[in-house]
C-alpha cells in the first residue's frame, strides 16, 4: 500500500509538471508574435475632419452633396430671417414715412427745343407719329390738336395734356396715350453751357440738330485750338529730340478748324466779342509761313481785336486782352513814322489808351499790365502811360513796382 501510494503521487506530480511546461511555451510563443495585443485610440480630439479612406469617388461625391445642402440650408434661414426682420409697407404708409419721396417726379427729365418726341396713340394708330420734333419755341404739331406747348413738362405730364385734348375736342375720349423721347438734344444744350470742354462727339451731336447754335461753333473751336495747342508743344518737343515725327502732328490743320469754326460762329453772332477775341487769337497764332502770317495772319487779327473792342467798349475783360495784344503786337511794328499808322509809336499808344480803360474799370489788374509792358518796352514812362491819369495812387503803386523790379 505504502509502494502504491508513493507511485502515484509520482505520477500526479510528473503530469502536473507537464502542464506547467506547456502553459509556459503557449505563453511563450504568443508573445513573439507580430502586431498588437491591444489598439489604442486617441479620441481627445472630437472635432478632428472624420477620414473616408475606403469609400468610393461616388460615396464621396454624395458626402459633398449632402454638405453643399446643409450649407444652403443655413444660408436660407439666414436670409429668411433677414427678410422677416424687414419691415413692410403700403404705398399709403411709405409716404407718411418719407414725404420728400412724393416729389422725386421733378426729377424726371423735361423736354426742350428740338427733342424728338414718339407718340402712340394706342386707340387710334393712325393718329400715331415718330420723330415729332419739338420746335425752338417749345411747340408740337399734332393731328386735330395742332400746336401744343410741350416746353418744360416730362413725358407723363405730355401724355395727359394729349389725351385730354383729344377728350375735350370728342375726337377719342379716354384715349391711353405714350410719349416717349427719341433724342434729346436740349439736353446736350444745358450741358454744352455748363461743361467749359465738352465731348467732341457731343459737339457734333448739338450741331446735327441745331446748325443755326453760334456758340456750338464757339466750342468747337475752343477743343480745336486745344488740340492745336497740344500737337504743338508735341511738335517742339519732337523737333528737340529729333524723333523725326513732325509730319504726324497736324496743330496747323487744327488751328485752321478752330477758325473755320470761329467765322460761322461770328456769321451767326456777329456781335460776340468774345468770339472776336478768339478769332484774333488763332490768326496771332497761325505762325507758319514768314510772308503770310506778317501780311495776312497779324493784319487779320488786327482787325479782329478791334472788332471785339468795338462790340464791348466797356468790358474791361475785352479792353485788357485787347492792351495784352497790342503790347506785344506793338514790338513787331517798324519803329520809322514813315509807314502810318502802323508803326511802333501807334501800338504803344494803341496798347496804352486800351490799358487805361481797362485799369479804370478794374484797377486790381495793374499788375498784369505792368509786367506784360515790361516784357516788351522797359521803359518806365511808356510803361506809366498805362494807368489812368486822375488815379494817382494807382500811378504811385506802379512806380514803385518798377522802382522794385528794377532794383
């Protein structure tokens, strides 16, 4: 019993060693295997752009959509609240609220002289005219009315004077009348007297429709002799640097438009000094033949200074232009008393007599004056003839400037 006892305890011990073994070695060999035991994850943070890696370019092109319509979503609710947080109101409420908006129909353009009118007269077409052309005077010929002043009133305002015209003659009673504006050169008109240098396109257009307008001329002249001026210093500045581009700078052809278009001026306002003026000014100017422009050019703007003056006497701004011209005109006549009157001794007389005028009328221009003698003749008593005789603290003030200059 005790041999058997001692066998089997044996045995047991020997199994349970067995087992320990080969718990150790699957123990063992899982440790020397590859990858994780155990994942761990960082979920810290939430906001993290999620990863579609896996999915389709359709699954993706869905996700887009479906955030694309999320978007919209929120920006139409914004905009609704927008809208809901407006207020509303009737026409009634809104000019309770804003008076000064009942009176923005004065704004609406008025038509004028020789604007093109169409006219409808939707029962009656035959009643019907395009291109009705307003006259100077402001008046409209139109079937069974005849004349009808139009000057000053919008288009609505035309379309009830029509409509009750023909209601009042019971030719068409309760007639749906439409006055539009085909053209509007009244308008070009306004503009053309308030823009000292308007479009030359603009020019034109006031021209097409009122030719007899002398002081469309006038500004046509006026954008003629600034480009003149403009090719001019171009041409000066080409003939220093010798670019050889002289043939392409026309201020010659310029400056004869500017007189072409300053002699109809002066045929249909003959009495404009101001126009004069400016005619003389160009004929000054035209400078580009030696022969003509001593025996043709300066003759001719001789004659249009004086003009000027004589349509202005009394105009200090005409009389100091004229001085202005005649002291520098004066230096270019021969000095011999042989060749009356045009000689030296007339210009200064001539520029003196026109200075003395113009320094009675507005004696702040003395100064101008003075210095523009002094360019020519420093001679302090030609240059003291200038100023008027019985203003004797103007004389004091120019000699004393000239003592000063001179000094």
């Amino acid at each position: 019993m005790n041999y058997f006892g001692s066998q089997l305890l044996k045995a047991v011990a020997r199994f349970e060693l067995f087992f320990l073994c080969l718990a150790i070695t699957f123990l063992t060999s899982a440790c020397q295997t590859t990858g994780d035991v155990v994942k761990i994850k960082n979920v810290s943070n939430v906001n993290k752009e999620p990863s579609y890696n896996g999915l389709g370019e359709k699954e993706l092109a869905r996700l887009e959509e479906i955030k694309k319509s999320r978007q919209k979503d929120k920006s139409d609710s914004e905009l609704k609240a927008v809208i809901n947080s407006t207020p509303n109101y009737s026409a009634l409420e809104y000019l309770e609220l804003y008076p000064q908006a009942e009176n923005l129909s004065r704004l609406d353009y008025r038509v004028g002289g020789y604007d093109l009118l169409d006219i409808v007269v939707y029962e009656e077409p035959d009643l019907s005219r395009q291109n009705v052309r307003v006259s100077a005077e402001g008046y409209i010929s139109f079937p069974l009315i005849q004349r009808l002043k139009v000057d000053g009133f919008t288009t609505s305002e035309i379309e009830t004077m029509i409509a009750n015209e023909l209601a009042k003659g019971q030719f068409v009673l309760d007639a749906h009348v439409s006055v539009t504006v085909a053209d509007c050169p009244s308008e070009w008109n306004s503009t053309m007297n308030l823009n000292w240098n308007p479009e030359p396109d603009d020019i034109k257009k006031a021209l097409k429709f009122n030719p007899e307008n002398s002081h469309y001329y006038y500004k046509q002249a006026l954008h003629c002799s600034m480009l003149a001026a403009d090719a001019s210093m171009l041409k000066k500045a080409a003939a220093i640097q010798e670019t050889g581009s002289l043939n392409k700078l026309n201020d010659k052809e310029y400056r004869n438009q500017a007189i072409e278009s300053l002699i109809k001026a002066l045929q249909l306002n003959p009495a404009s000094a101001t126009c004069w003026l400016s005619l003389g000014e160009e004929f000054r100017l035209s400078s580009y033949d030696a022969y003509k422009y001593l025996n043709y050019f300066l003759p001719k703007a001789d004659k249009c200074y004086d003009m000027a003056i004589s349509c202005a006497p009394e105009n200090y701004h005409v009389l100091f232009n004229g001085g202005w011209y005649w002291a520098w005109r004066a230096r270019l006549l021969p000095e011999s008393k042989e060749n009356p009157p045009l000689n030296r001794e007339y210009g200064i007389k001539k520029f003196q007599s026109l200075f003395n005028k113009s320094l009675t009328l507005n004696p702040a221009l003395w100064k101008k004056a003075v210095d523009r003698v002094d360019l020519y003749f420093q001679d302090d008593t030609i240059i003291l003839g200038i100023a008027p005789e019985d203003n004797q603290d103007l004389r004091h003030h120019i000699l004393k400037y000239i003592v000063a200059k001179s000094g």
